[in-house]
C-alpha cells in the first residue's frame, strides 16, 4: 500500500476517533440503546466533538475518491503521498482547533484541506506540468 492509502486510513480513523473519544470520556453518560440521543450532545465540548466527527464524515469521501483517482491516472506517486499526508495533518488540526473552539483557525485550516484535496483530484488533469 502506499502512503497516501494509508492516509486515507488514518482519515478515516480520524473522523472515527473524534466521537468515540467524546463518548468514551463520558462513558457514563453514554447510553448506547441511544447513541443519537441529543441530550449526550449538550455540552459544549460534546458539540464540537460531534461536529468535527460529522465534517470528518462530509470531506472522507472526496478525499478517498481523489487519491484513488490520482492513482488510478498514474499521477506522481511522490506527490499525491506528500499531499495526502499534508491532508491528513492539516485535517488533525483541524479537529484540534475545532475541539478547542478556534472557529477562525478551523475554517483556515478547512479551505486549506480543500485546496490540498483539489490539488489531488486534479493532479491526473495537470500531470504533464508536474515534476516527476
């Protein structure tokens, strides 16, 4: 496996770990004959715990999709790696910021993984400009 599949792992063990963190840190609390229950969620840190976990959910899909496509089209190998896990550490940050309630920062940090996610996707389009 390369290194960008194993980012698109660790993406998903990402999105996964920011709600089971918050539900294991409040295992008391937790009832899961109700994992939805919207009472788990009321506290603040909770929130954005489950807000990091579901903008995790949203941008997994178009990253996952954008390195395999690179991929696939024989796109340099070395960049998408370096992309990826550049995707990956701008998304931890992410989840850090938004944790911490930096709402300026995460949305930095939220277009800066959109562009990295762009650059992937239209790396096949653009490869003959690229180094190899």
């Amino acid at each position: 496996m390369t290194l960008a599949e194993w980012c698109v792992f660790g993406a998903l063990l990402l999105y996964l770990s920011t709600i089971a963190a918050i539900k294991w840190i409040n295992f008391r609390r937790f009832d899961n004959a109700r994992p939805r229950d919207p009472a788990f969620y009321e506290d603040a840190l909770s929130q954005r715990a489950l807000g990091a976990h579901q903008n995790g959910i949203e941008t997994f899909p178009f990253f996952a999709f954008a390195v395999l496509l690179a991929e696939y089209r024989d796109s340099p190998q070395r960049l998408i790696d370096e992309l990826a896990a550049l995707f990956l550490i701008v998304r931890l940050a992410y989840v850090l910021t938004y944790l911490g309630n930096r709402p300026t920062l995460r949305s930095i940090l939220w277009s800066i993984g959109f562009a990295i996610n762009f650059g992937i996707f239209f790396m096949p389009a653009l490869k003959r400009f690229l180094p190899v």
